[in-house]
C-alpha cells in the first residue's frame, strides 16, 4: 500500500513559516489553603447541608456518589487551591 498509513512507507509532512509561540517553562506547586478559618468554614458547610437527600436513597452506591459528590463540593469551595512558583 503506497498511500495509506500501514506498511513500511514512511510520509513526512514539513508546514513552512510555521511560526509556535515561545513559552517560558515555569514550575508552578500547587497547593491548599488550609487553617482554621478555611477548616471552620468547611465545617459549617457541612452542618448546613441538606444530607436527607444523601440518606433516602436506597442504592448504596448511589448514596454513596451522592455524599461525595456533596463532600468534594463542600471541600473544593472550602479549601481554595494556591499556585505558588518555584524560584530557583
């Protein structure tokens, strides 16, 4: 097969003036913000949520989708995510 993909024909294809923006490569750690007011705001949080929802469904796995999904929405607006660079 002359054309297609298969087979030892190797096809190179050169795009000419291609021009890729240069981007500096930074290491960035990503981190939680996590101290006593995050973690007293995250309990209340979960105090006032609505967790009958959660516990009137009779399929365990089900339920169990269901508190994780409430937990991890809880824990991400709670805990903020914090990039901070490396410097080297």
């Amino acid at each position: 097969m002359q054309n297609g993909l298969s087979g030892p024909v190797v096809q190179i294809l050169f795009q000419k003036e291609l021009q890729i923006p240069f981007q500096k490569i930074t290491h960035k750690n990503k981190t939680r913000l996590i101290n006593t007011e995050t973690i007293a705001k995250f309990q209340l949080h979960l105090q006032d949520e609505a967790w009958k929802y959660a516990h009137n469904i009779y399929n365990v796995n089900c339920m169990f989708h269901s508190f994780h999904c409430i937990f991890l929405n809880n824990f991400e607006s709670s805990f903020p995510v914090v990039y901070k660079r490396n410097r080297r």
